[in-house]
C-alpha cells in the first residue's frame, strides 16, 4: 500500500456511526413504552425489571455515540467504556475483518506481541455504511503508514531477530 500525500496531517477522529448504535435506542424507548403498559396491568415487578433493563439499553447507546478511534501524530487513541492509547510505533499491521454476519466488518490493530486490539470504529452491519467503513479503513491505514516511524520493523513470532551489533 502506498502513502498519500496529505492523508495524516491533522487529528481525525472516527466515531461509532449512527447505524451502529440507533436500533439500540429504538429497541429501548419501545421497551420503556411497553413498561408503561406493564405498569396499567398491574406488574409492577416485572415493570421495574424492564424499566431497568430498557433504561440501560438507552444510556448505553446514547453513550456509544462517543466510542471510536482519535488517530494523533503519536498514537490511535481508542475509546470505549475505558480510553486506551497505542503509540503507532507498537502497531504491526491494520487489519480488516469480517465477522460472521453478512457483509459486516471491523478493524483491528495487531501491536507487538501478535495482540489484536478491535477498534469500536468504524464498524459496517449488514452493509450499512459500507462506503464510509472503506473510507475509514483506509484513512486509519494510511495513518498508521505515515506515523509508524522508520525504526518500525515487522514483528512475528516465527522470523529470526535481528543480530545484536556490539
């Protein structure tokens, strides 16, 4: 892959796009409508179980809204319920994936060691947003090429280290 020219020259910040976390606030405001109809019929038990239920699945997804990957000169700083940096230095290779569900896909990050870290964002389901998954990948690619640094080496577990120099 080759390097564009421009392509990493200031903050980008990737987030969870909206077709990743609305069916989730959808999902929970009809659930708090039927807590209400839970509540008419007297099962007030039940009622406060789902209330709980529908009300964590609303704050979680209002809360993903925020989830995704901030690409600096220094690092890709992901960010989820806990915010993680990885220095591009660290990074092996981006990696795309596709899960099981059709035309779905995801990024991950290999750093040293052979770890992958999977990336909130972007994220493509059932190829909704598939146009701007591509984009992403390849912005995120782009930037860990232009700020891996020239001491990068490819790590793996199988090749030989290099000589000690004395």
């Amino acid at each position: 892959m080759t390097l564009e020219d421009g392509a990493a020259e200031a903050e980008v910040k990737i987030r969870t796009p909206r077709h990743a976390w609305v069916w989730q606030l959808v999902l929970g405001v009809c659930w708090l409508a039927w807590v209400g109809a839970m509540q008419r019929e007297h099962r007030v038990l039940f009622a406060l179980l789902m209330l709980f239920v529908s009300g964590a699945m609303v704050a979680r997804a209002i809360w993903s809204r925020t989830f995704g990957v901030d690409l600096t000169r220094e690092a890709a700083i992901v960010r989820r319920f806990r915010t993680r940096s990885i220095p591009w230095q660290e990074v092996q290779a981006v990696v795309r994936y596709k899960p099981g569900g059709p035309s779905g896909g995801g990024v991950e990050l290999i750093i040293e060691g052979g770890k992958p870290v999977l990336l909130p964002a972007p994220t493509s389901i059932f190829g909704l947003g598939a146009a701007q998954f591509e984009r992403d990948c390849h912005r995120i690619d782009q930037w860990w090429l232009a700020h891996r640094g020239e001491s990068w080496r490819h790590v793996r577990a199988d090749s030989p280290r290099p000589p000690a120099q004395r």
